[in-house]
C-alpha cells in the first residue's frame, strides 16, 4: 500500500494512489490498473449526452496513435456553476469554461504513459453545439478529445499550434462518428 505521501490529489480532492484508479463520486468503481492497461474512467454530476462507449474508443485511439500504451484518464461531465468554481480554483478564472485537463505525468516521463483528468462542461456544450453545427453529444466528445490532446502534450497558446490541435480534434471526432462500433 502506498503512503499518503505517494499519492496525488484529484481535481475533486480525492486522494489517488499511483497506479490506481481511485474512482471519485460518480466515476466508474475503482480497481487495480494493470501495468500493461490503459484505463479510461468516466463520471459525471449532471445529466449528459455521451455516449461513453464512443468516448472510451476515440481516447483509446489517440492515445495509441500517440505511442500511449498504458495509464489512467479520467473524464467527468460537469455544470456551469462547478466548472466555474473549478476554473477559479485551479486556473485563477473566474467563469464557466468548456473544458479543463490535468495532466500528472512529466513531460520527460510521457513516453508510452499517461495519467490524466479531463473535466467537460455539459451546460457550456448544449449552448455552443449549435454555433459549431453540433449536437450536444458531438460537442461534448469534441471537449474530450481536445482535453485528451491538452493531456497528451498540445497546446492551443500559439496560432500555429492551435491550428494543429484543431485538425487533430476535428480529424478525431469525425473518426469517431464514422466508425463501426
């Protein structure tokens, strides 16, 4: 067992051992990861649209085409008031957004591993869908995947990089509803 100074605390301050999924409220039951496993954990505290399923593929693929064998990524669906006051917590924002990643991994360590949080606003999606000529579903998976790159590595600061998690994004989702099941 690890000492509780081995273990990380989650965006909902729940403490997680390495290695362990340590499901939160409303996650998935928590269980050993195996070492050669990687693990997609979803959550949500409001109602949603996605279809987890799809979800779990389309984080798997980009992980695997990004080299990611093994790890945990965590996604939980929240509102507007508590993605609010987690932006302002962790980020110093102080508004809803639509999508806020944690990545717990170095950047030196993420070879083929990935240990992640990825926390979508379902409220900000249903308002936006429609000016992206998206459901709320597709809208909602396209958060996840942006979050997933954001873990991964990408950064959407600089033009030349936006437009580069933009293509990936957009070629990921468009994956995601025109594969077979």
């Amino acid at each position: 067992m690890n000492s509780n100074s081995d273990r990380e605390k989650r965006f909902d301050g729940n403490e997680v051992a390495p290695n362990n999924n340590g499901a939160s409220p409303g996650h998935d039951e928590p269980r050993e990861l195996r070492e050669d496993e990687l693990l997609v954990e979803f959550g949500a505290e409001v109602e949603h649209p996605l279809d987890l399923e799809r979800l779990r593929r389309v984080v798997t693929r980009i992980c695997v085409d990004h080299g990611i064998s093994v790890g945990h990524l965590s996604f939980t669906v929240l509102g507007d008031e508590r993605i609010h006051a987690l932006n302002r917590e962790t980020l110093g924002h102080d508004y809803p957004t639509d999508v806020i990643s944690f990545d717990y991994v170095e950047p030196e360590r993420r070879s083929t591993r990935v240990e992640g949080e990825v926390v979508v606003n379902a409220d900000y999606a249903a308002r936006e869908a429609p000016e992206h000529g998206h459901g709320p579903a597709e809208e909602l998976l396209l958060y996840c995947i942006h979050g997933t790159l954001h873990v991964l590595g990408y950064d959407d600061d600089e033009p030349d990089a936006a437009a580069t998690m933009a293509e990936l994004q957009e070629r990921y989702l468009r994956e995601a509803y025109h594969e077979e099941p």
